[in-house]
C-alpha cells in the first residue's frame, strides 16, 4: 500500500500543477486511507506537503507572469492569520470524542465529513457559476474580502487543506482573474497559508521528518509536470474538470467514512 502512497505524491503536485488547488484533496485521504495515519497527523502534514510544493508551481507560475501578488496578499493574510490561529489554538481544543449519544462521532471522523462538506460547497459554486467571470469585473469591498478570506482561513485549519478549491473559486468568482491566473495566484497563496498554519501544528505533534520529506519530495517532482502540462490544456475545462475532480473526492471521503 505504501508504494500506491508514494504515487500519490506524484500526483498531488501533478494536480496543484494543473489546477493550482486538488492537491490537499488528495493529499489528506491518501495520508489516512493508504499511509493509514490519524486525520489530525495527517491534515497537519497535508498543509507541508502542500505548502511546500506550492511553493514551487508558484515560483514558476511567477515566471509566466500568472501570479497576481495584489490579490494574492489580499487573500493570503487575512487566510494565514485565522489558519494559524486554528491549528494552534482550536484544532487541539476538539475533544476525541464530539458525540456520544445517540450516535458517536468522534473528531476524526469530524474532520473528514466536514472537509468532504466543504468540497462539495465550493465544486456546485464553480459548476453552478462557471460564466460569471465573463462580464464586467464585479467591485467587491476590501472589508468584504477580508472577512471572507478570513473565514476561508477557519475552515482551511480545520480540515489541513492548502484551500485551492476554495480559494480558486474566489479569485474567479470575486477577484474577476481569468481560470490560469487563478491557478498561479492560489499557489502563491497556499504556500503561505500552508506552511504558516503548519507552524502552528509543530508546537502540538511529534513530526516524522524523514517521511514528509520524502513524500513532499515527489509532490514537488510532480508539480512541476503538471505545469508543463497546464499549457496544453484549455481554460473552460480545466475549470469544469477541476469542480468535478473535487466533487468525486468528496463523495469519497464520504463512502470511506459511512460505508466503507
């Protein structure tokens, strides 16, 4: 199973590479469901693995001239700031056990149907206002995004994601950025997310070095070929495949937990 795991890594940088977001969508059931870690170890290590690579595809987006720094810091420290603060101070705060009776729900399970819940949100959003960013550029209040963005950054801590699939839809949706802008911004912006808000976990779990190195490592090889290809691929079904991409995740993480 550790082999398909590592495989995986590949793929999660060859996802953020094509769609600037997806890869903690695959990074966190990979960790739980394959590498069979806890959901908390494992969303904690989801946001360096992703914030890592990010780093990366954000540099050489940069390259391009597809990083959108103005909105980028708009979005990214309002987002960081609320991301630390859960990963610190709210996530470990979360008792083991949420609900006893009449059902038991414990925080791992939380965690993943929350995050599930999440995806499902921001993929009808991009499936159901994929037009929108094609008239005038919309005025959105700076107070407005702020509080957005901040809000964005709650939901990010909780569930360890590096928010692309919820970022993305913003900077289209809200920023006016055409889909490939989009893209190279979100990586910009869940390089600092990430790796902040794993600042905050640091203080909180014992880390593994050796192995999130080594998985990080070929998340990295992997995004650099899903930016070679990005070039290849057309705007409007990128879009379209990366909302659909996050929805099946989504029901997946769902199957595992109730029925699987």
């Amino acid at each position: 199973m550790e082999t398909f795991g590592y495989i995986g890594a590949v793929c999660i940088g060859l996802i953020l590479g094509l769609t600037g977001g997806g890869g903690s969508i695959l990074t966190v059931p990979i960790l739980v469901y394959v590498m069979l870690l806890n959901p908390i170890t494992a969303t904690a290590y989801s946001l360096f693995i992703v914030g890592t690579t990010s780093v990366f595809g954000a540099f050489q987006n940069y390259r391009k001239d597809l990083v959108d720094f103005r909105n980028g810091f708009l979005f990214a420290v309002p987002s960081f700031t609320a991301i630390y603060l859960t990963r610190r101070f709210i996530v470990p705060k979360i008792p083991t056990v949420i609900i006893e009776e009449p059902f038991l729900l414990l925080k791992s399970t939380f965690l993943m149907v929350f995050f599930a819940v999440i995806m499902i949100f921001a993929s009808l959003s991009m499936l159901k206002k994929k037009k929108m960013n094609l008239g005038e550029p919309k005025e959105t209040s700076i107070p407005f995004l702020i509080i957005q963005t901040f809000i964005i950054g709650l939901i990010i801590g909780l569930v360890g994601a590096g928010g692309g699939f919820l970022i993305i839809p913003s900077l289209v949706l809200f920023a006016n950025l055409p889909m490939k802008k989009a893209i190279g911004t979100s990586l910009f912006i869940m390089a600092m997310n990430s790796l902040i808000g794993f600042m905050g976990d640091v203080q909180n779990l014992e880390i593994d070095w050796v192995f999130l190195l080594s998985f990080t490592s070929l998340s990295v090889v992997g995004i650099f070929i899903g930016i070679y290809l990005n070039k290849f691929v057309n705007e409007a079904q990128l879009k379209k495949g990366f909302a659909y991409f996050v929805l099946v995740m989504a029901l997946f993480i769902l199957y595992k937990e109730f029925i699987a």
